[in-house]
C-alpha cells in the first residue's frame, strides 16, 4: 500500500505556552537507509515535549523538529538496510522527534513489536518510559533482586513504570507522590510503601522505613530540592540516578562527605542524545527482559487520558496540571 506525500502533523508557532501548538500539512519525512516509516495511530506524550515546546530542549542535530519522542503504528516503508521488520508489522517505537504525526520515520532497532493484547493507545505508552526506566534504574542503577528502592514522582509516566519494574524483578519499592489519593495508586502499582511528600519528609521516613539504613538506589527527576535528603537517604553502596530537574539543576549547598563515607554512586543520564547503536542495545535488553513480561499481561501502562492529534495542546495543558495518574497519549487517523 503505497503511503500519500502529504501528511497532518502538530506544529509549534514558536516558543511559548500550549496554545502554540496547532494542526499542519508537510511532507512525509524521508528515510535514512536505516529507518522505517512508521503510519502512527498513537504517540505518547511525554516531559521533554512540553520543555521542546517551551523552547528549553531542542531536538539534537539531524532529528525532527516535530515534537513526539515516542508512537506506535505499523510500517509502511523500509530504508535499504532494514531487516528487522517487514510492511505491515505491527511496532512501537523509541523517536527522535517527529511522533506527533500521520508517519514518523525511526531507527528500525529503535522499534519493538506490539505486545501480545495491546492495542496502539497501550503500545503507544510504552517505549519512552522502558527505555528510560531500563536504562536508568537497571542499567545505571543497577538495582538488583532483594534491593530497596526509592522512587519519586511515583504517579508520572516513569514513575508508574519504575514502581511497576522494581517490583516485578523483586525490589522492595517506597515511591513519593503529592496526594493520598496518588499514594493510594502506587500502592496498587506495586510500591510496598508510598510516602506523600506533601506531609512527610521522605528522608526520616526512609530512615524509619529502612531502620537507619538507607536504601541502594532512588531514582529522580525533582533535582536541587531534593539533593541533600536523597543523599541522606541512601545506604551504604547507594546509587542515585537524576533523569530530569523539575525544580532545578543547582543546589546552593551540598556536603560531599556522605559519599566518600558511604561509598555512593551520583549519575544521571538523558536518553535522545543517544546514538542509535546505543538506544538499539537497550531495545534488545527490553525485548529480552521486559517484553516477556508485558506479553504475559504484567506491568501494562497506565493510561490517564487520551486526545485526538488537533488537541495536543489540550494534552500539553493536562500534562502541566501533574494532576494525572500514568501516561497522556495521542490518538492518530
């Protein structure tokens, strides 16, 4: 089935606020030799897309400018190298850029097949999270079976993934979230304790929790405020791994000693910069390790809300209230 020329993206009028977002015709992207075109029906959406819209984190050389780091379709044309797939499968893919469209155009290592039972809105809410989550907590973090873990922002997309992971390859999970009633759903997600940071102090509270301890490893997207409690909170051997600053990147004041004291580890990592034999290795390890636990009905996404493609504002707009549970997805066709 040969694909049209012309396709409906959502474009940015500049930098700004939700409403510079807005419907628009272009052309179909071309493929490197490497690429398939993917016709989306769902693209995730996801932090870095509304900082991209802000005009703070622009899209790395070469990607597309259209916003949408995350989509699932089926594949509709192949570059001359591509093996891994054939017209018609059925993929999720990790973007570069160019989600929020009728066809994006991505590494066909970057792609993973539907798991079984999913539909595109399901698959579609996936691969970003994986990706990051793996990479992250697993990979850099190296939380292994029998660890304590602490997750903030449990109810985000990473979050509800992570809490979700940790869990399933046998980590004892705390998570932070703003309301009881968010607590309540990391709870269901599989944290064995959720802490509401809004009235508790997460470091005595992992103080209690661990009987002095620490834990091994807290993965974190708040950033400053949080520097010196999460280093508090971490044993003996601890890893932190930062994968975003929500409120802010620069602590006024921090204390080095813990760390040479207790011997712990402070990464952090961002995922598009990656190179493509980068995100392809970790697209393996998820097809190894996780896939099979998504295929048997485990650990699925959660799916807070959903908007046609010509509401992306609307969902930008939702996604700055933080008032949802789980992942905003865009709905394509």
């Amino acid at each position: 089935m040969p694909h049209p020329q012309t396709m409906r993206y959502v474009q940015a009028s500049g930098p700004g606020a939700p409403e510079v977002l807005g419907l628009a015709t272009g052309p179909v992207p071309d493929l490197k030799a490497d690429e398939v075109l993917v016709r989306v029906l769902a693209a995730g959406i996801n932090r870095p897309d509304v900082l991209q819209r802000q005009g703070s984190y622009p899209p790395p050389p070469g990607a597309s400018p259209i916003l949408g780091l995350e989509v699932a379709g089926e594949v509709v044309a192949m570059g001359p190298e591509v093996t891994l797939w054939t017209i018609g499968d059925k993929v999720c893919a990790l973007a570069n850029g160019g989600g929020y469209a009728e066809y994006c155009a991505v590494a066909a290592t970057q792609c993973l097949p539907w798991p079984k039972g999913y539909d595109a809105i399901k698959a579609g809410a996936v691969p970003e999270t994986a990706f990051t989550v793996w990479a992250n907590l697993f990979q850099a973090g190296r939380l292994a079976k029998g660890e304590t873990v602490l997750i903030h922002g449990g109810t985000s997309g990473i979050g509800v993934t992570a809490i979700q992971l940790a869990h399933e390859f046998g980590a004892r999970v705390f998570a932070t979230a703003g309301s009881e009633v968010k607590c309540d759903a990391c709870r269901r997600l599989g944290a064995d304790v959720a802490i509401n940071y809004r009235t508790q102090d997460f470091a005595a509270e992992v103080k209690t929790l661990t009987s002095g301890k620490g834990v091994d490893v807290i993965l974190d997207m708040v950033g400053a405020p949080y520097a010196t409690r999460n280093v508090r909170s971490l044993g003996m051997d601890g890893r932190l791994v930062i994968i975003a600053f929500l409120e802010g990147s620069k602590a006024a004041e921090f204390d080095f000693l813990p760390v040479m004291l207790r011997r712990l580890t402070i990464t952090g990592s961002t995922m598009r910069p990656r190179t493509t034999a980068q995100k392809a290795a970790i697209a393996a390890e998820l097809r190894a390790k996780v896939w099979p636990v998504l295929d048997a009905g485990r650990c699925p996404p959660v799916i807070h809300a959903t908007f046609p493609l010509s509401q992306a504002a609307e969902a930008h707009r939702l996604m700055e209230t933080s008032s949802h549970i789980g992942k905003i997805v865009l709905t394509v066709g």
